[in-house]
C-alpha cells in the first residue's frame, strides 16, 4: 500500500443538517495528502440537509433520496467509492484534525491489518466530553466479542476486504457496522491505535439509548457468522462462552434503554452467578444489587462514596472545535 493511499468516505445521513456541516468540514480540512473521496447518501432529508450539502458543489458527491435505512444507504455509497481505504462517518460525528494522516500511518506500520481503528471522544450536545477511549492492539472476532468495538466513526478499512465480505447486512441492521468489523476481522485481523481520531456525538434521539433490538441482533451476528463455513470454522463461541456473553449482552442492552426492565433480567440470574464470567457476574449485579443498595443508604452518604470526575484526565489534547477554523 502507498503512503498516503485513496480514502473514500461514504456518509449516510437523515435530518442531521444540524451537524452535517461540521462533518464535512472535519473531513475537507484534513491535512492528507493523498486523495479523499466524500460521498454523501441523504435518505431524502426534509430539514437543512440539503441546502448543506448544494454548498460545496462539486466538492462532494451527493443525493437525497429516499432509502431503506442505514444499510440500504451505506451500501448505495459504497458502490460509488473508489478509494483503497473506506469510511463511514455518521453526519453527527466528526473527525479530529490529522486522523487521516495518523490512519495512513497506521497503515504502514500494520501492513496486514484488514482495518484500523483509533480513539474517541464522546460529547453531549453543549460540546462537553462524557467520556473518551483509546484502546491498542490487535481486533479480533473475540476482542470485538468480549473486549471492545471498534467505533465506527473512528475506523477506517481495506475496501477490498469490505467488498470480500458483501458489505454491511440488512439482517443485523441495527449492529450492521459491529457485524461489519467482525466479519472482516474474521478475514484479517484489524489494528487499534493510541491516536484520538473522531468524536461521537451523543443526543437522546438516537437508536443506542431507543431501540429494542440491540441484543436479538447481536446475537443473530454471532449466530449467522457460525452458520457460514468462511466464517464459522475460522472463529466459534464455546457454549460457555455463549451463555456468559448473551446475558451480558440481554442485561446491558435492555437496561440502555430502560434499567427498570433489566433489573428482572438480572435478578434471574442471581441463583447461577458463580458460575458466570467475572465480567457477566459484574453485569448481574449492577444490574440488580446495587441499585437496591443505593436505595437503602443515606443519600448523603452515597454523596460521599461518589467519585469526583478528573476533569484533567478528560482534558482533550486538541481543540474538538477545530473544524471552524479558517
């Protein structure tokens, strides 16, 4: 792969014309050299989507059409791109100065990874961080299983290995990028980097913190890769395994969405907690026991058990607001 190699970045976007624009400028300020490709596939926006986008000309490659979701507009993007390296880039998040260059870099350190992923910042919509992560090593099916996802918006990937694999799936929709990295991890393992290089934007209407289909898609992801051969004989979950992770996944997922609901999940499994993984046996509890505990103590003494955010630890080592400057 060369130095600076082609980047095609496919944005899929719907009524995020609030955001957008900070989007696009956090890409075409990119100090790369190499070729970048931005691919915009609006679902038929009925906010300031549009209007956005008409003002970077030819700057962009566009339309605003009604499609049939996430997938169905990622993939109408990605048979457009040309790059050697592909993204996908929500129109709500964005990228922190150099994280092309650092890619590209990346690149050629791990010449055999099949993708790359680095950190991230997560804001709320006043700009302040929430949290942050920057995890390092190599992306496996099992790291992406049991460790950490890569952040889609933070990622960029071989498109080749990205067509080797058919592309994101309709099936899983709802994970269809964590399907994605996990099926290309599958082919060849990715790589993480310590380089901050995007920022999420986190806002109360999107499907992480509404939806109910987290954990029956997650669990169709596994199931599917173990059903097909290329993908079944080159990683497959124990039974253990299986049953350790799904519950992590039931109580985690349902109580994103409504802790009240999972608190029952979890009860339920108390009779069996010594026999799950320290990880699962977290979940269950915290999903059960302590919010009873935090019921029965003083609130003034859960005031004093509380930790006091770092504030300097969550200090960014640039300016997130970097893509207004001229």
């Amino acid at each position: 792969m060369q130095e600076f190699p082609s980047v095609s970045v496919v944005i899929p976007s719907w009524n995020q014309g609030r955001f957008i624009d900070r989007t696009l400028l956090s890409i075409l300020k990119q100090d790369y050299p190499g070729p970048i490709e931005i691919i915009v596939s609006d679902g038929g926006s009925t906010d300031e989507t549009v209007d956005v986008l008409k003002k970077y000309g030819d700057r962009l490659i566009w339309w605003s059409a009604k499609d049939e979701g996430f997938v169905d507009a990622v993939t109408k993007g990605v048979v457009r791109a040309t790059g050697e390296i592909l993204a996908i880039q929500s129109s709500d998040d964005y990228y922190l100065p150099g994280a092309f260059r650092k890619m590209a870099a990346a690149f050629q350190q791990y010449p055999e990874a099949s993708f790359i992923s680095g950190g991230e910042y997560a804001i709320n919509l006043q700009g302040n961080i929430i949290s942050s992560s920057a995890p390092t090593g190599a992306i496996t099916p099992r790291t992406i299983l049991f460790q950490t996802v890569p952040p889609q918006h933070a990622t960029f990937v071989k498109r080749r290995f990205f067509e080797e694999t058919g592309g994101m799936r309709r099936e899983v929709d709802m994970c269809a990028d964590i399907d994605q990295w996990y099926r290309v991890a599958h082919l060849a393992a990715g790589h993480y980097i310590p380089d901050m290089l995007a920022v999420y934007q986190l806002h109360p209407d999107q499907r992480t913190a509404t939806s109910d289909k987290w954990f029956p898609n997650l669990v169709k992801m596994v199931e599917l890769c173990e059903q097909e051969p290329r993908y079944g004989q080159l990683f497959h979950l124990t039974d253990e395994e299986r049953r350790n992770l799904y519950t992590y996944w039931e109580i985690n997922w349902t109580g994103k969405r409504d802790m009240s609901a999972a608190r029952p999940i979890a009860f339920r499994k108390l009779s069996g907690l010594l026999g799950y993984s320290a990880r699962t046996r977290r979940m269950i509890l915290g999903a059960s026991i302590n919010p009873l505990v935090k019921k029965l103590m003083p609130q003034s003494l859960l005031k004093t058990l509380k930790p006091v955010p770092a504030a300097a630890a969550q200090a960014p080592a640039v300016d997130l607001d970097w893509w207004k400057t001229a």
